[in-house]
C-alpha cells in the first residue's frame, strides 16, 4: 500500500467510525476533546456533526486552516501529554486522538501514556476513538463500522 492510499485509508475509517459515534454521541451531556488538531479537518468534521457542543482541542502548536480553528477558549497548545492532564475530570463524551506519527518508535512511546490518559478524560459510557490502540482496563475495545478494516482505526468505551 503507498503512503497516499495509506492515508485515504485511514481518513475514511476515521470519518466512517466519527460518523457512527456522533449520532450516539449527541444524545449524550458532555464536552468532546480533540487530541491533535492538526490541519483541523477532524475538528470542522465533528464540529458539522455535533453543532453547539463544546469541542476541546489540543495540540503543540497551532497549524490549522482558519476556517477549523477552535475559539481561543478552547484551544490548548503545549504538549498534549501535559496539556490534558489538567483537563482530567472533565467527563468528556467523547476524546478523538489522531497523535500517530507513523514511527512505531514514537507511536510505542505515545501508547504507554495515551490509553491512561484518554481512560480519565472519558465519562463513565464515553467513546475514545484513536489512530492508535488504546489497551487499558476501562477502555473496552467497540468493533468498528463493517467498512473500516480490522486495525486501521480504534473505537473504545470507557467502562
């Protein structure tokens, strides 16, 4: 597989599981936290699909197009690992994380604190959905929508 068909891939499943989990997500209370704004194409996504919810975001540094960029209330920039954890309480319904890099070196070093640190953001019933496994004891692992590939993109509930 090239990179391009790589990351097309990737964006579907993303969209496709993002899709899914709004619906359910909108019947419930609850901020939504971005963990990688990124371009902001993820955070316009659930912003068209969760109109008047607080969406969160977070990331090193502000990069994205100005038309997916959160108010200023809402945006932390720093490192995220840091960032977040002062948001630990929040009993967010939903945490999207797309922090990969590609390196399984430095994707093996994100996942030993990302998956702990999505599990107390999450409300007890929320939805985590990453780029990257989440395996922690209350993040139970959800099957994706049939059009998403078996590991291409993870979808979790906090128990």
């Amino acid at each position: 597989m090239t990179r391009l068909e790589n990351f097309i891939s990737r964006m579907t499943a993303q969209r496709d599981i993002l899709d899914q989990v709004c619906a359910e997500v909108a019947k419930i209370e609850g901020p939504v936290l971005e963990l990688g704004l990124g371009n902001g194409r993820t955070f316009h996504h659930l912003r068209e699909r969760l109109p008047g919810r607080r969406i969160v975001v977070f990331d090193r540094a502000l990069g994205a197009h100005a038309s997916s960029i959160p108010e200023a209330e809402d945006l932390v920039l720093g490192e995220i690992r840091e960032t977040a954890e002062r948001f630990i309480g929040i009993d967010a319904v939903l945490v999207h994380a797309d922090i990969g890099t590609g390196y399984d070196d430095r994707d093996a070093v994100t996942s030993t604190w990302l998956p702990d640190l999505i599990a107390r953001l999450l409300r007890v019933g929320g939805i985590a959905v990453s780029g990257t496994p989440l395996d922690h004891p209350l993040l139970q692992r959800l099957t994706p929508p049939p059009s998403v590939p078996a590991d291409r993109y993870f979808i979790s509930r906090r128990v």
